[in-house]
C-alpha cells in the first residue's frame, strides 16, 4: 500500500512536470538488450545542442524512473516516510522553477509483462526508441511473443517511435499501432542506417550515415567494436537528426560516442593481448553477436569465456545449448565456461562442436586459466551476467594495468563484498 501511494505520488509529479514545461523534450528507449548503450549513446550526441538530463545508472523501474526524469536521488532509506517527504518537496521545488534541461532520456526497464505499459499512463515521450526484442526474464514472460507485446508498448504510447530493424523480428510489426514509425540499424533496409567504410580496433568504424531527412549521407568516426555496437550510435543519430541537430553537430556527437564499462569495452592486455569486456550482462542475442565480433578480429589466438546467461526460465537449456552450437572449433582456441547452465549446456555443446573446452567452479579458476593459456597478442573476449558469474573477475587477472580496474563494472565497496562473500561460498 506505501509502495503504491509513493509511485501515485511519484507519477503525478511528473505528469505535473511536463504540464509546466511542455519544452523539455522525453525520449525513452525500452528493449531486451542495449538499452543503456543507446541511452548514453543518444544523450552524448544530443549533448552537442542541447542541456541534457540522464541517469547514469539504471534507474529504470516505477519508482526510480519518476526521480531520475525529475532529476532527484532515490532515497537511501526506502521505508523511511521523512526520506520520501524530502523527494516530494524536492518534486516541487523541481516543477515550480525554470527548467535546468532540454532534453531529458530515460531508460524503461521491465521485469514482467505489463511494467512498460504502464509507464504509458504518465509519460507521453517525444521519441520512443525500441533496442531489441530478444529472450529475457523468460520464468515471467514464458514466450518471445509476450515480450515483443511488452517492449514494443513504448513504441505505441511515443509520439514517435524509432525501431531497430535488425534486432526485431518483422513479424511483430503488427504489434506496433502508432503511424509514426522510423527504422534504424545497420541494414540498409532502415530509414536510418549506416554504411561501413572501414574499420580498426584502435580507430573503429569510419562510414556514412544516411537519414532520410538530409540531402546527402553524413561521413561519422565511432570508435565502438562490433556491427551491432553501432546500433546505438545510428538510433543516437537518429533521434539527432529528428531533434534537428546540424550535420557538424552529429559528426562531433557520434565521434565522442564510446562503449558503456562492461558491454564490449576493448581494454588493453597482457602480452599484447586484446579484452572485449562485455561482463555487465548476457542473453542470447548478446553472445551471439560478442561471438562474431571475435571472429572477425585477425588475431593468433581467441579465447570465450562464456558465464551462463541468467533469467531464462524453461528456455534456458535450449539456449545455453544454441549457444554452444555456435561456437566455432575453426575459430576459437578456448571455449572456457562459468555458471552451472553454461558448464552443462553450452560447454557440451561445444565440445560436440569439436572446440577445446575448460569448465571452471568460478571466474577466479577462469581468470587464472586463461592467463595461463595465453599467446601474445590474442583477443579474449568476456561475456556474463551478474548474479553467479561476475567475470569482470576473471577480466583482472589479465588486465595490462591494475588502475584499468576501475573501467570494470560492479566494482564499489558493497559489490566487491557481494562478491567476496560469493567466492568465500
């Protein structure tokens, strides 16, 4: 009952908000994967123009989103009933005084069916932009149809809805009803897409960008590895263009757009060594796509050390064992696992495949055994989830430096004891 009182509370402020300041610009970004890539990615190029508000972190629920669209702290004491009065006063004051920001993004996260529809009730985005619809937190959603229903509600309740072609399966086009719709991604068959002209590890991808709304295409550095990284970066040129930024602003924009910690960061190594840290999260369409990325790299030697992929429900075998079928024996040298679905499914998949397999208890044994096995000059690529994982770990033991520890995620006081305690278990 409190909860809900405090969510009510929260709601309205913002509806309150926007009322009084119709100028300020909301543009949500929903979807399975690579919401906050393309959050931040959007929120750097925009920063070109425009005062912008964003939450680092992922504030993203029907209690945090509310604050972080005011721009206010979520109370330390949750329960505590004066903490709560100090937000609302806070929501106030924030309503009633001249608007601090033009453009405001906020990430809309969703644990179980009908969580992003209701963010519909309160907030009327200017852009709603769609990353993915992929298996997540399948014990809830049960099927991928239910997902697609859920994530793509925040295209329908947008003014405008930007999706990504390449990670949404056409056929759930019928789930979209707002006639104000624009794709993005790197297939040419997205209104907005971008054109590869070149790549470097070190540089990244030089191409052109191309909108409808501009005369010619627009040549862009993004200096991100991966084709599907770049996703974030077209919707953030996007949604740009759409919020009418000049070419010279996206050029400037999109060559300051750069990998979140922990979601294919490239980190130097030992011996020459290229990291791809991809360890904040993993699910199926994820790995497939760090997978390829590593097969792309011209290197000696590739290792993927592969953590199981959490919040699967029934489906999880299934796609622990599909991802073990893609891994390649022609080019991987080490398949190393952590987490018990991904050392049973994946790891024996691999292994019919024909890959070189080690199973580890935890990322520890993984981090000790791949710096063990290294070759000069090889790319490793880390790919987990938190809870049983945690191969930001495992990252450590092949760090160039030890000061580069602090591009890892999950590495404040209370987390590195979450962790201790963890591996102490």
């Amino acid at each position: 009952m409190f909860k809900n009182y405090i969510r009510r509370k929260l709601e309205s402020s913002v509806k309150k908000y926007f009322k009084k300041h119709p100028e300020v610009k909301l543009v949500v970004v929903a979807g399975s994967v690579g919401k906050t890539s393309t959050k931040v990615a959007i929120a750097t190029v925009l920063a070109e123009k425009y005062r912008i508000r964003m939450h680092d972190g992922n504030h993203n629920t029907h209690l945090s989103a509310p604050l972080a669209i005011l721009g206010i702290d979520y109370p330390d004491k949750v329960s505590s009933l004066s903490e709560w009065s100090r937000v609302f006063r806070a929501a106030k004051m924030r309503i009633k005084q001249p608007t601090d920001v033009d453009v405001i993004i906020q990430e809309l996260g969703t644990d179980t069916i009908g969580e992003i529809p209701h963010f519909g009730k309160y907030l009327k985005p200017d852009i709603g932009v769609v990353t993915a619809v992929s298996p997540e937190h399948m014990e809830f959603f049960q099927n991928i149809d239910n997902v697609a229903r859920e994530e793509l509600a925040a295209a329908n309740f947008s003014k405008l809805a930007l999706i990504n072609r390449d990670d949404i399966d056409g056929k759930y086009a019928e789930l979209i009803t707002n006639p104000n719709l624009d794709t993005y991604g790197t297939s040419k068959d997205s209104e907005y897409h971008l054109i590869i002209n070149g790549f470097d590890v070190e540089a990244g991808y030089n191409g052109s960008f191309f909108a409808p709304d501009t005369t010619k295409p627009i040549q862009v550095q993004i200096k991100m590895l991966g084709e599907h990284n770049l996703r974030p970066a077209i919707a953030a040129g996007a949604v740009a263009v759409k919020l009418g930024l000049s070419e010279s602003e996206i050029i400037a924009g999109l060559t300051k757009v750069h990998a979140v910690a922990g979601r294919m960061n490239v980190l130097r190594g030992v011996q020459g060594t290229i990291l791809i840290d991809d360890t904040y999260n993993s699910s199926p369409l994820a790995v497939k796509c760090a997978l390829q990325t590593l097969y792309d790299l011209s290197v000696p030697q590739r290792i993927a050390v592969l953590g199981s992929m959490n919040e699967l429900g029934e489906s999880s075998a299934a796609e622990h064992t599909t991802v073990g079928q893609l891994c390649d024996p022609d080019k991987l040298d080490w398949v190393v696992t952590v987490g018990d679905d991904a050392s049973t499914y994946l790891a024996e998949a691999a292994k019919q495949n024909g890959c070189n397999v080690k199973v580890c208890k935890n990322a520890l044994e993984a981090g000790a055994f791949v710096h063990g096995n290294l070759i000069n000059g090889a790319a490793i690529l880390f790919k987990g989830s938190q809870g049983g994982v945690y191969l930001e770990e495992a990252t450590k033991f092949v760090l160039h430096a030890t000061e580069e520890e602090s591009q890892l995620v999950r590495q404040s006081a209370k987390w590195m004891q979450t962790k201790k305690d963890f591996f102490a278990s």
